[in-house]
C-alpha cells in the first residue's frame, strides 16, 4: 500500500485570516471599551492590556501546537476528559472560586482570573474525536458509542449548569454534534438527541428564571426594555444607527456607557455602529472563511482522528459566533458568550488560539 503524500508546509490562508482576526479584534477592542475601560479600570487601555496578555500567552501556544504532531494527543484523550472535569469542578472549590456577574465560572489563581470551561472546548474535542475514531463502526450502536457518550455529556452539562454557564455549553453541544454527524450518525438519532435537549433546555428555563427572561426578550424585546431586555434594545439601537457604512471608527454612542459589556458579549453591536453593515458583513465572512478553511483541512486529514479534531475546531468558531452575533441582533436569546478573537477575555483567547495551534498542525500533515 502507498502511503499518502504529507506536506510539511500550513494553509496559509488559514494563518492569514487568523491574524487578521486578531489585528481587526485588537482595534475593534480598544475602540469599544476605551470608555468603560477608563471608568472601571483607570484606563482606557484596561481591556486592551487584558487581551494583550492572553495574546502574549496564546500566540505561543498557538505556535508550539502547531509544530506539535496532533497524533500525539490521542493516547491522551481519556486524560484529557479526566482534565475536563476536573476544569468544572475547580470552580466550586472555596478559595479558588470567583464570581462574575451571576455566574460562578471563574477561578483566582495567584491574583490572575482564569476561566477553565475555556479550555473544557478543546480538552473534549480531543477526547471525542479520539472516542469517534475507535468506534468509528460502532458509531451508531446505543450500547457501545451514543449512551456512554450521552453519559459523559450529561456529567459535564451538570457541572456547567450548576456555575451556571450556558453558553459555553451550547459551544461545546453544538461542536460536538457536528463533529458526530459528520461521523455518520443516523437521523432517527439525531431527532433523540434534540429531543433530549429541548427537555433538557425546558427544564432550565423552567428553573432559572433568568433564562426565562432572555427567552421573553427574544420574543419581545419592548416588553421590558428598561429592565431585562435593556441589553438588547441598546443593542439593537447601536446595530440600526451604524447603517451601512458605520459612523466611524471610534464614533460609537453606545459605548459611553448605555450598551453593557462593550468589551464582551456586547461587540458586536459597536463594531456595526461604527463600521457599519458592510465591514460587519465582512467579519462574519472571515469566520465562514475559517471555517471553509478548517472543512478542506478536514477533508484532507490523514486519519479520521485528525478529520474529526478539525471539524470540531471549525464548528466551535462558527457556533460561538452564531450564538454571539445572534444574540446581539436578536437572531436568538441572548447568551453572554464572546466573539471569537474579538471580545475581551484572556482565558477564551488563549484556548481558541491554542486550538487555532492544533488545526495547523493538521493542515501541514494534510494528504495532497
């Protein structure tokens, strides 16, 4: 048998549009949360100097990852999904817990703020698309691959509800099913694991009041829009004033200090104020790009581990920022989570740049 031709050389393309992510990301950043950076830290650079340090952290691990072989993670996974809860369950430890807003998913070492559910992302994909290549025709047996795995997934949603932490748990949910359906999961399958989450997600909200609210204000954000829904409709407000060509870079209203979390979840809404429809447009192209980019690198994989590994990255850029623009201009309910190379946020930039590390790695040993 003839082995497959390996090339040593990245896509390139995929390097080009992750620092152009990052570079645009830095700009947006200190544009956005220079106000609130001066109010809450002393500093209009307060927000840009966190992010510079998660960059000075992630740009060489991206580095070294990306010259690491990926095969070398495999015999780890069941390591890796150990590390998994161990990640969640820190958080609830005294001590070493912090709280941020209503959630509790944050973690104090050493004077730094560390969010493990970050690195919860990658840790699992690791550990599923190892599970998937062993099982790769068992694939759609109840007993042997989808109920143990529904087990693990269950165990790790309790933990990350119990923070609570929602929307890294969607991330995680919905890279994760990718990565199974690409794996050849039959449809009746499908329609049992959603039906497994709808309840699921039924059950939530029927717990948590503030999810509730979300959901309400997604249906009717005038309902309550001086209260819950006050996010939103400043959002909305910011997003509709830019039109199409923005008001300017730097020019935005919103963030002096109407529309809430500018640096993180809120964004999204600036960077339309400013820019406008066009340059926002242009941004959610560059994550389809990526992803395209991560789908041929898929493709190309020489095992199914490094197939799945890649499909997994991709699929969690992209879903995090559906449910991060889609939030934002109310698509979807709210869900407080980051957009990808762009929000404010050392622990979520080291781990997607840690990723970005692997899903090189994997283009360089992809056949021709």
């Amino acid at each position: 048998m003839v082995r497959p031709k390996i090339k040593a050389v990245a896509d390139k393309k995929l390097i080009v549009t992750i620092i152009g992510l990052l570079i645009f990301g830095l700009i947006m950043l200190f544009s956005a949360s220079s106000v609130v950076g001066y109010v809450k830290g002393g500093s209009s650079l307060y927000f840009l100097k966190h992010q510079l340090f998660g960059l000075a952290v992630g740009l060489p691990l991206l580095i070294i990852l990306a010259r690491i072989d990926y095969h070398r993670f495999k015999p780890l996974a069941l390591y890796a999904l150990v590390a998994c809860f161990f990640l969640l369950i820190l958080v609830f430890i005294p001590g070493l817990s912090a709280n941020y807003g209503k959630a509790s998913n944050w973690i104090n070492v050493f004077g730094f703020s560390f969010q493990p559910s970050e690195f919860v992302k990658i840790l699992f994909l690791i550990y599923l698309a190892a599970w998937l290549e062993v099982k790769a025709d068992k694939v759609n047996s109840l007993r042997e691959s989808i109920g143990p795995l529904l087990i693990i997934v269950a165990i790790i949603s309790f933990l990350m509800l119990k923070q609570p932490d929602l929307g890294t748990l969607s991330i995680i949910l919905g890279s994760s099913f990718i990565v199974y359906f690409v794996a050849g999961i039959k449809w009746r399958y499908i329609m049992v694991v959603f039906a497994i989450v709808a309840v699921g997600l039924l059950a939530l909200v029927s717990i948590k009041s503030n999810k509730m609210e979300r959901i309400e204000c997604f249906k009717n954000p005038e309902a309550n829009a001086s209260g819950e829904c006050y996010q939103l409709n400043q959002s909305l407000i910011a997003i509709g004033s830019g039109g199409f060509w923005g008001r300017g870079l730097g020019e935005s209203r919103q963030k002096f200090m109407y529309l809430p979390e500018v640096w993180s979840d809120s964004i999204f809404a600036i960077i339309a104020e400013e820019v406008g429809f066009i340059f926002s447009l242009a941004l959610i192209a560059a994550y389809l790009f990526l992803a395209y980019r991560g789908i041929i690198i898929a493709s190309r994989a020489p095992d199914l581990f490094g197939r799945y590994l890649a499909v997994g990255i991709s699929a969690w850029v992209v879903v995090q920022a559906i449910l991060n623009i889609g939030g934002a201009i109310n698509f979807i309910p709210m869900t407080g989570v980051p957009l990808p190379f762009v929000s404010s946020g050392g622990s979520a930039l080291m781990a997607l740049l840690a990723a970005m590390g692997i899903l090189i790695n994997i283009s360089r040993q992809t056949t021709k």
